[in-house]
C-alpha cells in the first residue's frame, strides 16, 4: 500500500516537474541553447572555457585512467575536464555519440533544461517528507525552481547548477531509514558534476550519520565501516574521474574574498527584484549571493508572526533531523561568511587565520557558497510552518499569491538570461550595461570570430600537430583564438585556461622551451607563437631556410620547414 503511494507521488511529481521546468526554462532561457550547434551565447565570460575543454576532449580516448584526462588542451600542463568544471557526466555521454554530433557541438544548453527538471523532482521528494497534501508540494516546490541562487547559475557556472543534488541529500537526509546504496549513488553523480557541490552533500551526510547516532539507528562502529568503505570508494572514483593528479594545487587565493554578507539573505543585488531594494556589498559577495526572493521573504514574515499561535503543533515537527541539519546550517553561514564579515558594505571584523587554516580553506575558496544549505533550509523551515496551519485552504492561497508576486517580481532578470542565452551579437548592450563591458564583448567577438583569416592558417593544420606557447602561463593574451583554432583542427596545445594549475610544471616548460628556442631547435611537428618579445628577435636573428618566421593577422608565428614541407 505504502509502495503503491510512493509510486503514484513519484509520478505526479515526474509528470508536474516536466511541466513545471519547462515554462521555467522558456521563461529565464532562450531554447535555441538546446540546439547543440547553438554556441557563441557561451561568449563572453568563464563559460566559453568550458566548452573549449570539451572540444579538446573529443580528442582523448576514453580507455584512459583518469577517463576524463584532457592531454590536447595543455599538454605538459593538462588537467582533467573535471577539475575545469565542463561537465564530465554530459561530456561522457556527448563523447559517446561524437560521431553524429554537428561540428563545435555543445551540451551545456541540455543541461540547464535538465537541471530545471531535477531541481522541481526532487524539491517535491524533499517537501514529501513533511506533508501529504500533493499540491501544497507542487506549489511550494515553485519557490525551488525559481530560487535565485539556482538561476543566478545561469550567468554562467553551469556545472553549479546542480543544486538538485542537493535537494536530493536532504530528502536521503530526511528518509527513515539510513539508506547508504542512495548515498553511494548520489555522490558517484556529484563526482561527474561538480567536486563544490560533492563537499555541500559530504556535510549533510555526515550531519546524517550523526543524527542516526544520536537516536540509536547506528553505533560507532557502523559509522566507522560506513566511514572506511566511503573514503575508499570515493577515493578510487576520483582517481578515476580525475581530480586527483599529482602535482595539481588544490589550494588558491580567494578565501576571505569570494564570501557571504551578513544581509545576503535579504540582498537582491539591484536585479532579483524590483520591490525590494539593493543592499550595497563588496566585490567577491556574488559568491555568497543567497536572496531569498520576494515571495519567500513575504511568507517568512507570515510564517514568523503565525508561531505564537501553531507553537504548540509546531513542537512535532522540530525534529531532531530539523535540529541537527538546523545547527549545521547556522554553521555553515558562519562559514560562508570567512573571517572577512561585513553587513552590507560596512566591515565588522577580519580576523588573521593561521597559515595553515587559510591553506586548508583555501581548497573551498569561495566559501560564500556554502550558504546555500542554510538558503534550502529557510525555504524548508517556511514550508514545514505554514503546512501546520489549520487552515489548508488560506495558505493555498497565501502561497499562490505569494507565487505571482515572486514571478512578476523576477521578470527583469528573466529578460535578461533570456537576451544572454540568445544572440548574443544582438543583446549584448542589453546584456552588458556601461562602456567597458561594451568593450569587454568587443574583445571576446573578436576573438570568437577570429582574425586568423589568412591562406596559411589553412595549411598549417596539414603539417603540424600542436602549437606551442612562448611563454605558457595560465590564461594567457591570445589564448581562446588560438585554443579554438587548435581545437577545430585536431591540434595539441601547451596552454589554456585552468582553474588548478599546476605552478611547478610550468616552470619546467617555459625552461624545455628556453633551451629549444636557444638551440634554435624546434620540433618539426610543432607550430609555435610568441608573446615574447626576446625570445621573438632570438627567432628572427636565428631563423633557418626554410623556416616561416612572420607576424599573420597580427600574431607572431614560426613554423619550422614550412617552405621545405610545401614543396613535398
């Protein structure tokens, strides 16, 4: 009886969250993302990085130990797609059907409409746990699909999108019954997604073995056989996924910086709403953006002001599961907020870390995310208050109503990620506001477009294999034209842009490459560029018959025996 409602709920939700996420999709998304062949609305910002480790991925092997191992984008430098955050679980499955796909294809389109789809699922699977009242669920899980830290993703962390995965530990969280296989499942997912979100659910799950200990469900040694089998199986997934790589810094700059306000929870960041007024905050909050929106905030005043008279009934719902997860979140906030905390644009405190503390936070640096269990658990806490009123009926229409007013009040963003998902060569002063950002969207349409027009660029793919760099560093001038050029044409590059890098070997490089451009020595399969101004006039003085050493759409190239291997 109990598995036949489980059922039926599980298809209503199935049935209402395909509905439900798509008229979100087409209300915040241009759908012509969906088409893979769709893809300079990934320009301008992080996201085009994201796809070139894609397009450099097409030429691995999957028979490789990290699967996700990406040798052509980086060479000596390489990481793994997985570390650059482009999505290994869409690239698995994309790479699998290569064959078929138009050429530069992307999936990130695909996978925003999924997203929409599981944050609605399991949002409902999450209020399941404490109502019976179907369409109370359906209702309130709007406020979940239209949450503006889920959609402020949108602007292009798309891989952080992922926040059904979180919605998804806290329904494990809340089941009776410890279910470690949901668990196993779940993080095996967040590994192929994103390592970010992989430490969020890492807290709820241990908060879960900590409240089933508490009341009896699991003893220590069962924590500790849990504990080993999941440090071991993590471990090994990975390894093999691929963001464990010697030599990678894990640890970077930004803790303290990339945080939460004080106020974030109330902040619309002069976007999110047009009722409620922007709070000022510090550059590097975005991180730690969590307004709750409009409607949430209005049925958190009701929900606040109705305590004094549902105290008594709300006693049954403050479990020790709300407690712990309660706890943690407060937490977390504090967490989220580092030791550089300000309310508003005002510093409280900053306090000085041990070097060893700001290392270790370090590897979370935008710790302003954190904030995001906190941000689900108001919005739990709100729905478990209101669904104790008496009146069912009052609070069906106080949630419609607070519905609209969070619809009607998000239409100026939804404009905006509609105008940035679309053409963007049309949208971009919309999109962009102020001059510099004008000229920002300048620069990346050149580069996008390309200016490497001339005959040669067309030859070179047919008698070498990788372009080198002079100097490699990460992100360099000039990179995403030559990057893209390699990508469209099966070529290796020594650069790119990594979000880990891994400083020593680029040392190592830039000496290899010193000593061939001393011995005028250069590899006959390589192309190579200089950004160097030295080391481009040892090139000039030091050039070999038959050698092309020139400057071609403004960028300096030697390409060794060029003359000598048109001749054959």
């Amino acid at each position: 009886m109990i598995k036949d409602i489980s059922n039926k709920f599980n298809f209503i939700a199935i049935i209402a969250s395909l509905i439900l996420s798509l008229l979100a999709f087409v209300y915040f998304c241009d759908i012509r993302i969906l088409d893979p062949s769709f893809n300079k609305w990934l320009m301008p910002g992080d996201s085009e990085t994201y796809w070139l480790n894609w397009l450099f991925y097409q030429q691995s092997t999957i028979f490789q130990i990290p699967i996700f191992k990406n040798y052509s984008y980086g060479m000596e430098l390489s990481s793994t797609i997985a570390l650059n955050d482009s999505l290994p679980i869409m690239a698995l499955i994309f790479k699998t059907i290569q064959g078929i796909l138009p050429p530069n294809a992307q999936y990130f389109g695909i996978w925003i409409l999924g997203c929409f789809f599981l944050q609605s699922f399991f949002a409902m699977k999450l209020l399941r746990n404490f109502s019976d009242d179907i369409l109370l669920i359906i209702l309130f899980s709007i406020f979940f699909l239209i949450a503006p830290i889920f959609l402020w993703r949108l602007w292009g962390h798309y891989s952080l999108m992922a926040h059904w995965l979180i919605l998804a530990s806290l329904n494990i969280y809340f089941n009776k019954d410890f279910n470690y296989i949901k668990w196993l499942t779940i993080f095996f997912f967040s590994y192929l997604i994103s390592a970010y979100i992989a430490v969020m659910m890492f807290i709820i799950f241990l908060t879960d073995l900590v409240k089933r200990k508490i009341i009896k469900e699991i003893d220590y040694k069962k924590i500790g056989t849990i504990l080993s089998i999941f440090f071991i199986s993590s471990l090994a997934c990975l390894y093999i996924v691929g963001y464990i790589e010697p030599g990678t810094k894990l640890s970077t700059s930004g803790f303290g910086t990339y945080k939460a306000n004080l106020l974030t929870f109330f902040d619309s960041n002069d976007l999110w709403s047009t009722i409620l007024a922007d709070i000022s905050s510090i550059e590097g909050e975005h991180e730690g953006f969590a307004f709750l929106g409009s409607g949430p905030i209005l049925l958190s005043l009701i929900a606040i002001s109705s305590i004094a008279f549902t105290k008594s009934k709300l006693k049954q719902f403050l479990t020790i599961e709300l407690r712990c997860i309660a706890i943690v979140s407060v937490l977390l906030f504090i967490f989220a907020l580092s030791n550089n905390i300000h309310i508003a644009d005002i510093h409280i405190i900053n306090l000085d870390l041990p070097k060893f503390i700001e290392k270790a936070f370090g590897i979370i640096r935008a710790s302003g995310r954190m904030v995001w269990i906190p941000f689900y658990i108001i919005y739990l806490l709100i729905f478990i208050i209101m669904n104790s009123f008496d009146n069912k009926s009052l609070y069906k229409i106080l949630l419609i109503f607070s519905i609209l007013v969070a619809v009607v009040d998000t239409n100026k963003v939804s404009n905006l990620f509609r105008l940035k998902t679309g053409d963007i060569d049309i949208n971009y002063k919309e999109v962009y506001s102020g001059p510099q950002h004008h000229n920002q969207y300048n620069y990346w349409n050149l580069q996008w477009n390309s200016p490497m027009q001339s005959k040669e660029w067309k030859e070179f793919p047919k008698a070498y294999k990788k372009i080198s760099y002079i100097y490699p560093k990460n992100r360099p001038d000039n990179y995403f034209i030559l990057a893209l050029y390699a990508a469209k044409n099966n070529m290796s590059v020594n650069f790119g842009s990594f979000s880990r890098v891994k400083k020593e070997k680029v040392i190592e490089v830039i000496k290899d490459l010193e000593i061939v451009i001393n011995n005028n020595n250069y590899d006959s399969d390589t192309l190579y560029y200089f950004n160097d101004n030295i080391a481009w006039n040892l090139a000039l003085k030091n050039k070999r018959e038959g050698d092309l050493v020139k400057i071609i759409d403004g960028l300096r190239i030697l390409a060794p025996e060029y003359y000598n291997i048109k001749e054959k």
